[in-house]
C-alpha cells in the first residue's frame, strides 16, 4: 500500500483494516514529510477563521466540488488523482475541505452519527412551514441514476420506499379526480368482505358425520330469570371456553314460568298459569372473569413549596434549577424553592435558602485551584417531598452547609447516591458542611467511581445513623464515609484541627480569579437577557468565552461551568486547544471530575469522543490515558513515549501528564506536546536515552 493522501487520510480517520494500518503506520515513521502533513492537517482542522475555497468552475475547475467527491470516491484516473493530491498540498483552503469531508465521510459509514439534541432543535428552528416539523418523515428524493430505477409496462417509475409506498395506479393519476374511481372500489370491496363476514356467523363447525344443520346458537339465560314460553328450537352446545362473556337475555313476560332447567321448556295447550316458586332457585351461571385492570401508577412526586431563595447579592452569580418540564432555568432572588426540582450552583457561586421550618440550606460552587484541590467544582442537590423528616435533601455532588432550627430539634435524610443517613442535629442552630466527590481509580478496571462523603460538625452537636449503627459526634469532628473501607455504619469519626474554609467565610479569590468570575457571568447574562433565558444561551456564552476571551480564568471557568451542564464533547476539543497547555489541562480536570460523579460516566465520553471524529484505537488510548496509568515500569515509560509522538494534541498531552505524574519532572524537561514536530521528535530522542537506559 502506497503512503498517498487519500491512505494518509483513511489511517488518521481509523478506516484502515489492522494490516492497512500497520503498514501505513511504519511508512509514516520513516517519512519526516508525511509527519509534517499530518501535523499541518491537525492544525488546519482546528482553525477557526479557515474559509471555504471559492469556487469558479469556468476559471479553475479543479476547485469544483465534484472533482473533491470524485477524488474521494476514487472516480479519478491515477494521472488526474495525483494533479488533484499535488493541488491540494499547494492549497491550504482545499486541504482542509478534503480533510474535513473525508473525516466526515469516514464517521458517517462507520458508527451512526449523534447529533446533539440542542443542535438538531435549532436547526429545526432555522425554517419554516412543514420543514419546521422535526417529527415529519421526509419522502426521498427522487433519483436521476439510471440504477436507482425500476420499470412498470415498459415506463420507468420513481424509486419505492416501503413506508412511502403508495399504490401503483396512484403513481400514473396524480390528480384528485383519478382517484375516486379506487377509492369507490375500495368501499365496495370492503362492504362485501363485511356481508361476507356476517352470512359467516352463526355456522357450527364441520362434525365427523358431515355438516350439521344450521341452527341459530342462542345464548343461554340465567336458572333465575324466567324465560318466554314460545316454542324455541334446540340450541346448539357450545364449549364455554370458546364463547364470550353472554349478554343477558331481555325480561320475559310476568305471565312465564320459571324452567327447571338452563333448557328451554315445551310450550303451554293454554295460558300460562300464575308464576309460583318450586323450590330454591338455581344458581346463576358463572360468567367469564374478566381481566382484573393494572393497579393505578404511584402519584408522581409533588412538587410543594418548601422554601425560598434568599440570596441576592450580585456577586453570588447563577443558580440554575431543573423545572418539572425538564429544562434548566436560571433561579431569580426571592423565588420559591420547590421539591423535588434539582437546584445546581455553578462554579464559583453561593446559593442561600431558608427553609419553611426556618432549616437554613447553602450550596457553594467552587472554583478549583484558588481554595482547594480540583475535586469540587459545582454543586447540586434536590429537596425531596417528605412529611415524616424537617428535611430531605439529596445531595449529587459538591458541598453544602446546614444550620439546624432555632427552638428545638431537626432530623434530617441525607442521600448520596444508593446511600442514606438519618442526621439528628440535637441542638438548636447545629452547623454541619457537607461534601462529596469521587474519582474513578487510575489503571485498568471498571469504571464505577471511588465515592467520599464527609460530615463536618461547626457547631452543636449531632447524631448520626446508616443502617443499624449510629454515632455521636460534637463540634470540631468530621464524620467520612467512602464507598470502598465503609461496608456499614454511618462512617468513620475523626477529629478536626481547624474548620475548612469554604465552611466558615466566603471565598476570597486572588485578582485575576475575582476578574475571571465577573467577566464570565457578566457575558452569560448579557446572552441571556439578550436572547432569552434557554440554558443553550448560557452555553453558547461560555463557548464564546473560550474562543475570545484574553482572560485565562475566564476560560478555565467556561470550561468548568460546561462540565457541570453536560457538555463532554465541548470539553473534548478544548483538550486539543493549541494555544494554551493551562486551558488543555483545566478541560482535562473538568473531564475527571465529570468521570467521577457517577458510574456510567465513562459511556457519555465515548459518545463524545465519537461525535469528535476519535477512532477505536484513539478513544481507548484516550480513556486509559485519562484515568492515568499506574505502574511506572520499563513497558509502561515505552509506551507512553511512542504515545507522545501521536498524530493527536490530546493524545501528546495526556501521556506528557502521565510521565509526570509517574517521573520527577526534572527529568522531563525539553518536551512540548505543541512544539513543532521536529523540536518534539529531539525532545523524545533525549527522553529515551534519559529513561530507558
């Protein structure tokens, strides 16, 4: 196999057989130039402000967008593909369009492409009329390739879809009136299938003797309702399992005897005589059962106001809640707290609540790296609807603050994933800080995170229960639980030499941080007052912030804030910011932290990673590099050297991570993972002498 363009282009987009790519692969290590390529298109892609070619077919048709199709396609002689690959290396704009639709191309004939919900909706949005509808089937175009169609009495007809099929007269009578004449015969057909049916009803079956007679099957009435005395004919046995429900028969005269009998009687010479009782009455037929309905679905959870948002400092930024209509909202001050209703704080913001039973709530958003390591960074929780408790509150991720009632004793249920405690704060105006995080364990394994939960006691004192076990704890003591040492019991009490400090006061940031914050949220709210207050707002605004603004802490909160919203893919690509290793590394934090919420996590960035264009081989080296690898031995350090010198910037940047975190960094000095291609082959030149000697 040849090293040309197009083969470059189908090994870096992974549509390469293992034997393809292997000898690709080897080619591409023995030629600086092919390297240089890749370099150049891996930087192509990620420009910005790189415009389409312009397209003049009458002065250069080899920019017609045909001829990158036919190149693509493999429609192109040998001599005219390699004209097309020799243009393409001396245009950067044409480069980049057959790197792009080629990435494009190979994505969509391997796995199906997921096009982000927002995205489809507003496309949705761009246009009018039945366009507009995103339920609507679209019928398919018709073809003008001669394969594509089909004949009917010498005439070629329009391609069939099975759901779009129509009948075949339909096709040649378009018009309203030639399609009355199918329409009656349908009618008619239908009406004599129904005459048909009906003559049908009533016919016993076949005997093994031959056809019975035909008798009228008439049902049987209840031993307690008297029936008529005429004459009636013999009924025709039939077994109850075969039959319906009977319907009851209509009132007999006053003047009828009651039978004996479900077998209707032999008629009177004369008029009846008076009805007069012989005996108990027989008792009546059992009918068919029928079937007992599903029990009613359980109520959905209430949402009852439990109490109100009382924040309204204008440094406090966005508190976002999730309505019962399932959307996110941004909480305006004053409003009211509902159960059941998720409330997030974002990063870097404080939201105070005073409950109905005067429990005060506060949810603290952190930024990482000004007050404490890079483990909490939003925070969320829910209040649940329970009349048997002060308060039930579910705490997903982050830290929260407490404050029992005034006059008496508070009990509350606090959840943390498939864990509950029953916290008695035994003193009024208790204070607690709660918070959790977890972190998916570095090597191979499964995915399901490593969950840590602490119970600080500020102030009072507390009773603490999971399960059958319960401790005491009085102030200056933190309660930890983690879902690996504790099996049961509430958690393990240690003591606490000073109160953390997100507890006890506000934050204070230094000045670029302070900066960042009121840049960030003065853009959001900008977007959102602008346009409207649709959370596709907020995170259009921090994709801004990301691509134009000059202040680093602004960027690294945009990416923060897009983590805890859900935005893994966004966060992918900034892994390959170019410009800044700090903003690669902050979108790396923000991806641990949203692998460590919960499990299953894991299976939203392989999404993600499909929808970025990541092959098989690259998202799997991607997720082992990301959990870091943790056995610095020789074949460990080997591998992530080749791995530094991958076609990827974020493949570069997670194994430069991994061999500091396993190595001293003095002795990884000189290495760049955004260096030009020739600075980083020296770089890795010297690391390998220097570590596997």
């Amino acid at each position: 196999m040849q090293l040309t363009l197009k083969n470059l282009l189908l090994y870096l987009d992974d549509a390469l057989s293992p034997q393809d790519a292997a000898t690709i692969g080897q080619k591409i290590a023995a030629s600086p130039n092919a390297q240089k390529l890749i370099d150049a298109l891996e930087r192509l892609k990620r420009r910005r402000a790189l415009s389409a070619p312009e397209i003049d077919q009458a002065k250069d048709p080899a920019h017609d967008a045909n001829q990158v199709a036919a190149y693509l396609d493999g429609l192109l002689s040998d001599e005219e593909a390699t004209a097309f690959e020799r243009l393409c290396l001396e245009d950067a704009e044409l480069l980049a369009e057959v790197a792009a639709v080629h990435q494009l191309r190979s994505l969509g004939q391997g796995e199906p492409v997921l096009v982000p919900p927002l995205a489809r909706d507003r496309l949705y949005q761009l246009v009018s009329g039945q366009e507009a509808d995103p339920k609507r089937f679209a019928r398919p175009a018709q073809s003008s390739s001669p394969d594509l169609s089909w004949e009917v009495d010498g005439r070629p007809t329009e391609d069939e879809d099975p759901i779009f099929l129509e009948p075949l007269w339909f096709k040649f009578q378009k018009g309203w009136k030639g399609r009355i004449v199918p329409v009656l015969a349908m009618i008619l057909l239908l009406c004599l299938c129904g005459v048909v049916y009906l003559s049908t009803q009533g016919r016993p079956e076949p005997s093994e003797g031959g056809l019975a007679q035909a008798q009228p099957t008439i049902p049987r009435a209840p031993a307690s309702v008297p029936t008529a005395t005429a004459p009636q004919p013999e009924p025709t046995m039939v077994a109850a399992a075969d039959t319906a429900p009977e319907r009851p028969a209509p009132p007999p005269p006053a003047e009828a005897t009651p039978p004996t009998s479900t077998v209707p009687t032999a008629p009177a010479a004369t008029a009846p005589e008076p009805a007069a009782p012989t005996g108990p009455a027989a008792p009546e037929p059992t009918a068919t059962k029928p079937d007992v309905p599903p029990p009613p679905p359980p109520p959905p959870v209430p949402n009852v106001a439990v109490g109100q948002y009382t924040s309204d400092a204008p440094g406090d930024g966005m508190i976002l809640c999730f309505t019962a209509d399932k959307r996110w909202i941004v909480q305006r001050p004053q409003a009211r707290l509902l159960s059941a209703e998720p409330i997030l704080a974002l990063p870097g913001t404080r939201a105070d609540f005073l409950m109905s039973n005067k429990i005060k709530l506060t949810l603290q958003g952190t930024v990482p790296g000004a007050t404490s390591i890079n483990y909490f960074f939003e925070t969320q929780a829910t209040i649940n609807y329970n009349d048997q408790v002060d308060l039930d509150v579910t705490l997903e991720r982050g830290r929260m603050q407490l404050t029992g009632k005034p006059d008496g004793i508070a009990t509350i249920k606090l959840r943390y994933q498939e864990e509950e405690w029953e916290l008695r704060l035994l003193t009024p105006d208790t204070e607690l800080g709660v918070e959790v995080t977890g972190r998916v364990p570095p090597g191979q394994g499964g995915w399901t995170p490593h969950s840590r939960l602490a119970i600080f006691v500020m102030k009072g004192e507390l009773s603490a229960k999971r399960g059958e076990t319960e401790e005491r704890l009085g102030a200056r003591k933190i309660l930890v639980w983690d879902s690996v040492h504790s099996d049961s019991g509430p958690g393990m009490v240690v003591p606490q030499s000073e109160p953390p400090a997100w507890i006890v006061r506000r934050p204070t940031y230094p000045t670029e941080v302070r900066e960042g914050l009121a840049t960030l949220y003065k853009r959001i709210g900008d977007k959102l007052n602008a346009q409207g207050q649709d959370i596709a707002w907020l995170i259009i605004a921090c994709e801004e912030a990301l691509a134009n603004s000059r202040r680093p802490w602004e960027q690294y909160l945009a990416l923060f804030v897009l983590g805890a919203l859900d935005q893994p893919a966004i966060l992918v690509d900034a892994v390959d910011h170019g410009e800044s290793p700090y903003v690669r590394r902050a979108a790396i934090d923000a991806l641990l932290h949203f692998l460590g919420r919960q499990p299953g996590q894991n299976e939203l960035l392989v999404d993600a990673l499909k929808a970025r264009g990541y092959g098989a081989s690259d998202r799997d080296t991607f997720l082992l590099l990301i959990r870091r690898i943790d056995k610095p031995d020789r074949a460990a350090t080997e591998q992530l050297l080749n791995w530094l010198a991958h076609s990827r910037l974020a493949i570069r940047e997670l194994a430069f991570l991994n061999l500091i975190a396993l190595l001293p960094p003095d002795r990884l000095a000189g290495y760049d993972p955004n260096a030009p291609l020739e600075q980083r082959e020296r770089a890795i030149a010297l690391l390998r002498q220097r570590l596997l000697k």
